[in-house]
C-alpha cells in the first residue's frame, strides 16, 4: 500500500518521514529549546528555517532524492541540522565513524556512493580532510567542513559558504521536496562495527524509525521538557536514533556532549538540570564513585538507558538508590534491527 505523505494533511497527524516531523514538531513544542549545544539554543519553533537551510544547500549542490551523504564529525548541533537537512532533501544519510582512519572512512564512502561529506576539521588533534585526501574515492564531489578554513579544492566548501548557496533554492520548493518523502523510502545507512569482516551497510526508512522510535519514547517515559545529555556517539544508532531523534518525537531537549569525560558529565548533570542520561554501565560506575556525589545536586537525573554491556541487579539498585532514576532501562540494540532491541524496564517512586 502506497503510503506517500499528503501535502496537504494537517501537521499535527503523526509524522510518517523526517521532515513532517520536523515541522510537527515546531508546531507542538515551540517555546521549548530543541538543541541546546555550547550556550547556544534553538527553539523548536526555529527547527524547520534552520534543518532547511541545509536541505537548500545540498539541492543548490545538486543533491539529488537518493542520493548518499555522510557526515563525519563528532556530537553537535550541526550534526543534527546536517543530518535531518540530508532526509528533507530526501538523501540518505550514511554516518561515519570518528574513531575510523583514512582508508576506513574512503572504505565506507565509496561503498556507500557518498556525493558529499560533512566533516569535522579537527577532533582529538585528527586532522580529518588531510586524513581522508590520499584515500578519497572519486564518488565524493564536495566536502563541506564543518569549523575549519577554506578548503583547497574549489569542489569543497566552509559550512558558511554551503549556508549561502541555500539561497539560490525556493524555499517552497524546497519544503514540497521534503515533505513528498515517501515513508517507505530510505533514509540512512548505517554501517556496523565491523567485528566479523568488513562493516556492512543496514538500510531503513523514515516511515520504520518514527514507528520504531515513537514506541521507545512511550517505553522509557519521555515527556516535553525533558533534559537529554547525548554522550553516545551519533554516528551509532545509540546516539542517533535512540537520541537526538528519539528527543525530537517526544518534545525533549538535546544536550550534545562531544567526548566522554566523567567529571564533565558529573557537572553538567548538576549545572544543566539533565533529566535523562543514557550510556554504558561504566558511566553510571563512574557517577557513584565520584568523590562529591553526596554533596552535588543530581536530583534532575529521572531515566536512564544503559546498553553496550550488560548490567549487574546490584547496579541498577544503585542507580534507582544513589543516583535518583526513577527509570532504569537496560536494552540491547543491533545495527541491523534498526538500533532498537529493550531488555527490561525498572520503574520506582522517587523517595
């Protein structure tokens, strides 16, 4: 059954592609902070302008419905505006690993057919243009970099000069191509870990995830308002998936955070009123043994999602007890399931 998006369907039915859900969204959630990244906040209700903005830049580069476009890059904000500004131009979206070299990287983008590749100048004092230039497939036209200089080929662009060519694209053009999204069509590509051979590519569509994920919403008790510090890497269905997106269906506030570091979450929690905290058993480790726990203020702290290990009962006792969850999922997600797989929810009364 041909389920394609009626343009002229109200906003407020549920979202069958990305980009309805970006304009629903705005409609039901403006006046709340959508992205916040850095002491920089966007409200719900400027999501559409700014997803697409770079929807128009990838059509003003010739980005076609179909086609693939990677990012590599870490959690940001701009991640999330490249990504969806990617699956309202009706592109697929192909996320890259940042622990990955050259040759791994140019493996994925030509496998996958990239056109275009978001990417970070530098992470972790990695250098990724230069790292990538000696392996760059022929496929990739353009590089967009994200916070760097002027790139040397006239191919590639500074994410300013990518923002300034969306203005030769119709806005309304623009729109009616995002919203004419078929829900069936595809809209990433994510490639797995690679434990067993080389990473394979796992196909799904818009109309899968927002199914999917609008159930996890439910699962874990995300409410409008809620405060989601995003430690997973996005370029993992963890991250991406059932974070950011997850937070774009239930109306919560993403809080991206590059890089693990303990003691910058330990005060983050406490400084940023975070709500909801997903990550692997050692984070929630890491927390309890803090030497301030007992004298800093964690009481924001109400869902956790714990994955990537398994989890000791004498840990989810802890986190329930110390650390305040009122909600503690333990779940256990494949690549090739759509990222989404829950184990068990423990629920209890905050004391």
């Amino acid at each position: 059954m041909n389920q394609s998006l009626n343009l002229a369907a109200p906003l407020s039915a549920a979202p069958v592609n990305f980009a309805q859900l970006v304009f629903s969204s705005a409609e039901r959630h403006a006046g709340r902070t959508a992205i916040e990244d850095n002491g920089h906040c966007i409200d719900y209700a400027q999501l559409p302008e700014r997803v697409m903005s770079f929807a128009r830049g990838l059509m003003a580069v010739g980005i076609q419905p179909g086609d693939r476009v990677g990012i590599w890059a870490p959690n940001s904000g701009d991640w999330i505006l490249a990504a969806l500004g990617i699956q309202c131009a009706g592109a697929v979206l192909v996320p890259i690993n940042t622990r990955m070299k050259g040759l791994e990287a140019a493996d994925v983008l030509e496998r996958s057919g990239c056109r275009l590749l978001f990417v970070q100048q530098q992470f972790l004092d990695v250098d990724y243009p230069a790292l990538l230039a000696p392996h760059r497939p022929a496929s990739l036209q353009h590089l967009v970099i994200l916070d760097g200089d002027t790139p040397e080929s006239p191919a590639d662009l500074t994410l300013q000069q990518f923002l300034c060519g969306a203005v030769t694209v119709d806005a309304d053009s623009a729109r009616q191509r995002a919203l004419a999204v078929d829900p069936q069509a595809m809209c990433d590509l994510l490639f797995t870990s690679g434990t067993t051979g080389k990473p394979k590519g796992v196909m799904s569509g818009h109309g899968q995830n927002l199914r999917a994920f609008t159930e996890y919403v439910k699962v874990i008790g995300l409410v409008p308002g809620d405060r989601y510090l995003i430690v997973n890497p996005f370029f993992h269905a963890f991250g991406y998936k059932a974070g950011w997106l997850t937070c774009l269906i239930g109306g919560a506030t993403i809080l991206p955070h590059a890089v693990f570091d303990a003691e910058q979450v330990f005060q983050r929690i406490a400084r940023e009123r975070i709500s909801v905290l997903p990550g692997a058993p050692t984070l929630y480790l890491s927390l309890l043994a803090h030497p301030q726990l007992k004298q800093t203020d964690l009481s924001s702290l109400r869902i956790a999602v714990t994955g990537s290990a398994s989890i000791p009962p004498s840990l989810i006792e802890r986190m329930r007890n110390e650390l305040g969850f009122a909600v503690v999922t333990t779940a256990y997600g494949l690549t090739e399931c759509g990222g989404l797989r829950l184990s068990a929810t423990h629920k209890t009364r905050r004391r």
